[in-house]
C-alpha cells in the first residue's frame, strides 16, 4: 500500500484512475482509444461541456464567469493574464508570497508596471503579510492561494475594489470560497483536479476587451471563450480526466464536503507536528496551508533517518522542496484521511524509537 503524498503532479481518486485508464483501451465502448478520438468529435465536445458544466455548479457560478481548459501550465498564465488584463502605462498590484508569485511578478513586468504591494520575501515567506493597500487605479490585484512551495494560504481572501486575480493552482476546490467575486481564477490541473498537460483558467467576461494593444490570437482569452477551449487541439486526455474528478467530488459532496475532509486532515498532521519533540514547522500559525504542510525535525541529521523509515512503509512524496528543505506533506483531495492517520502514526514510532 503507497500513502501518496506527492506535490504535484499528485494524488487523484482511485476510481478516476480506473475510469481514465479503462478509456485508454476502449472509450465507451467505441472500440477506439481516447487517445485516438477526434476533439471536435460529438463523443468529447459533450466531455468538454460536462467539464465546464461541473466547474461552474461547483463553484456556484453565474453566466459572467466562462470556463477554459488551456495549454502551457499556470506557468503560462504569469504572462496571459498580464497580457489580457495590463495596459502598458498602467499598473498591477502583486503580493508576493513565494516563488509562484515572484514569477509572476517577473511576468507581469514585461506588460506594465507593477506595484508589490506586500511580500513577506525577507522572511523566506513563512507567512502572509496582513497590512497592505491595494491601489485603486491597479487594473487588477494578483494573489496566490496557496503557496505550494513554503505550506501558507491566504485564510480569508483579501477584499479589494480592483479585479481580483488569483493563482489558485495548489487549492482549488479544496475550500469553498465565493468564487463569483474574482475576475479570474487560474489553476495547473496537476495539483487537485487532474494530470499534468491542462490548466484550468475561469474568468468574468466582462473584465475582457479593456487593453488597447493587440494580443496573439492564442492568448487572447476571448477567443478561446468563442471556440469553446478549442481554438486548436485541446489536451483531450488531460481535460477527460479532469471531467471524471469533477464528476467523483460532486459525488463525494462538493467543495463544502471536501473543505471539511480537508480541515480533518490537516488538523490531524499540524495537531502532531506541535505535540511530537522531534518535529517543528516554520510556517506562521495563522497562515498555515491545509494543502501543503511544511515542517522539518529540530535535529537535522534525523531528517534523512525518517524519510528512509516512513518510506520502508510506503510513504511517497513528502521530501520537501529544494527552496524549503525538512518535508512537505500534501493533502490535496484525494488523499484519504487514512493516509493522513497512517503518517502520524509513523512519526509517533520514531519517535518513540529515539
Ligand atoms: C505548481 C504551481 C505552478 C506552476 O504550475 P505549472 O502548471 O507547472 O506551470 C504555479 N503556481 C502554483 C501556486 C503552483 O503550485
């Protein structure tokens, strides 16, 4: 048995692997592959509809917000969303809260100017910074979510009058939050809601069409919005495995039920860090992310010890970054809670072996 505790790409539900996997040899009883499948095929523009469809009942959506499946990773969208959004004489506000962010400040600075309104870089971002102003004329306000990287999250998302842009790649539909009230939300598909090749891009339409310089075609937001995610070749397998985790967490409850899965799991795993002697962790209380929980053992030298103990028993994955060090435990949705109980377990015996 393998406890699947891997960043990103990472954990998805048994049952949508099954479901991808059986698709791979025969779609539907279609005889052919999925991977052999026209896109613009009845068979999978009504998987493209399902998707869209699915995101927007999750997150409570209404007709403004469109729905995109695109190419090229969050990473991409350091430089789509400046380019659809920022007018060259114009600023965006940025906070910077870890190595996410400051790439795409470094993006966002090819377009326009920036302005950082908070960062908490000097403090190797173990936390979020709490006092801050957005200014008014900033054509629009970017914030990621979650930091994957150093395990904090923004708990309540800052009220702001300009459009509010959020990299939630590492916690989307792990929490429910009012999704109505962002002008666009991005997120990789390889953290929470499927395999690596697709990104997830929701955007209010109605913030589109204000920049006066001309966009490639590719990037521009609108017309993907027009072809309905197929202005060429969409990632077909990566947005049919999408579909299938969309349709198990509207099983499984929503993003109400997953929130509160989510908030056992991390409770569990930061209740242990605090109590055990041998574990500590950086991050700042009030900012801990329920996603990525980062913590490291008082005595370094019993780092390596523990990764090899917890990996005789089938722990994956909880090797921290090279940027952070100690461990990095992810607890994105699909991880069981069993999973989580299984890891704490781990930690109380080495510790009782000391
Ligand atoms: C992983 C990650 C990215 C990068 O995603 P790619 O799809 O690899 O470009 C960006 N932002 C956050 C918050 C991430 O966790």
């Amino acid at each position: 048995m393998v406890h699947n505790f891997n960043a990103g790409p990472s954990i998805l539900p048994k049952e949508v692997i099954e479901q991808a996997s059986a698709a791979v040899i025969d779609y539907n009883n279609s005889g052919i592959s999925i991977l052999e499948m026209g896109h613009r095929t009845p068979e999978f523009t009504s998987v493209m509809e399902e998707a869209r469809v699915l995101v927007k009942e999750l997150m409570d959506l209404g007709s403004d917000h469109e729905v995109l499946f695109l190419h090229g990773g969050a990473s991409t969208q350091f430089m789509q969303v400046p380019m659809n959004l920022l007018n060259p004489k114009d600023s965006a506000a940025y906070a910077d809260t870890g190595v996410w962010s400051s790439k795409a400040i470094k993006e966002a600075k090819l377009f326009g100017k920036v302005d950082v309104v908070c960062s908490s870089k000097e403090r190797n971002y173990i936390d979020i910074p709490n006092d801050f102003a957005v200014p008014n004329d900033a054509n629009y306000f970017h914030i990621t979510t979650n930091n994957t990287i150093f395990g904090t999250q923004w708990q309540t998302i800052p009220k702001t009058s300009n459009i509010l842009v959020a990299d939630m790649s590492s916690d989307v539909f792990s929490r429910q939050l009012d999704f109505k009230t962002f002008g666009l939300i991005y997120a990789g598909a390889q953290k929470n809601l499927g395999p690596a090749g697709v990104t997830m891009v929701v955007v209010n339409k109605n913030i589109l069409g204000k920049v006066k310089h001309t966009i490639p075609t590719m990037m521009d937001y609108r017309n993907h919005i027009s072809e309905g995610s197929m202005l060429n070749t969409p990632p077909v397998f990566a947005v049919y495995t999408c579909m299938l985790t969309l349709r198990w967490l509207k099983v499984k409850g929503g993003i109400s039920a997953m929130e509160q899965l989510n908030n056992e799991k991390a409770t569990l795993l930061y209740n242990e860090i605090d109590r055990n002697e041998l574990f500590s962790t950086q991050v700042a209380k009030k900012d801990r992310s329920k996603m990525n929980v980062c913590f490291t053992m008082k005595d370094s030298s019993l780092e390596k010890p523990f990764l090899d103990f917890v990996k005789q028993h089938g722990v994956v994955g909880i090797k921290g970054h090279r940027l952070s060090g100690g461990f990095r435990a992810s607890l994105y949705n699909a991880l069981p809670i069993s999973s989580v109980k299984f890891l704490v377990e781990l930690m109380q015996s080495f510790e009782q072996k000391q």
